[in-house]
C-alpha cells in the first residue's frame, strides 16, 4: 500500500486469507500494532511491535510471517538523515536475527 491504508484493500485481504483458511490452509492474521497512545508518547511502539512479531514468529517452526506495515517500519536501519520524529531504531531493525526481506512498494501517483 502506498501513502494511505484504503479500508477496501485491508478487507479484500482478510476476506482471502479467510478463503485460505477454509480451504485448509494455515493462514492467519495478527494485529501487531499495540495503537496505545502510552507507547507512542514514550516511543516503545517498534520495540512493542517487533516483541508481538518475535512470539509469532517463534510459534512457527515451519512457517513464514508475511508482515503487511508502512515503510518506516519496515526499514532495517535508521538513515543517518531521518528526520527526528523516526523512531531510533525501527521494528525490522530489532528484528535483524530473523534475517527479514522487505520490498517497498511505490507508485508514481495514486493511493
């Protein structure tokens, strides 16, 4: 997803990974964002995150996450530039042993 989220987009992906799952698939969907406002005035947010992702990923002997989050999230480093609202180390970032892959997705135009 570029710049917005679109409501339509989330839902048309938990409505195919609820297909998946009838279909006997072992798929499913994890809320990782804690959206509490404490961790955000104390900038624990990506710490909370990556803990919520770490135990999923842990539950998965065999299995692979897919993490769907905005591009600052996903970045493995904090630029040496980044502007000081980033957070000082992003949720990829703590979650370097797990040897992560991120794709940023972009368009020219549109959301």
């Amino acid at each position: 997803m570029v710049a917005r989220r679109r409501s339509e987009d989330v839902l048309a992906l938990i409505q195919r990974v609820g297909r998946l799952k009838i279909s006997g698939r072992d798929v499913a969907i994890l809320p990782f964002d804690p959206r509490d406002l404490r961790c955000y005035r104390r900038g624990t947010c990506e710490v909370a995150m990556a803990q919520v992702l770490r135990r999923a990923h842990d539950g998965l002997p065999r299995g692979r996450l897919v993490v769907v989050t905005g591009n600052v999230h996903a970045m493995h480093l904090r630029p040496a530039d980044a502007p000081a609202g980033l957070p000082a180390q992003p949720m990829t970032a703590l979650l370097q042993d797990l040897a992560p892959y991120s794709v940023n997705v972009t368009a020219a135009r549109g959301a």
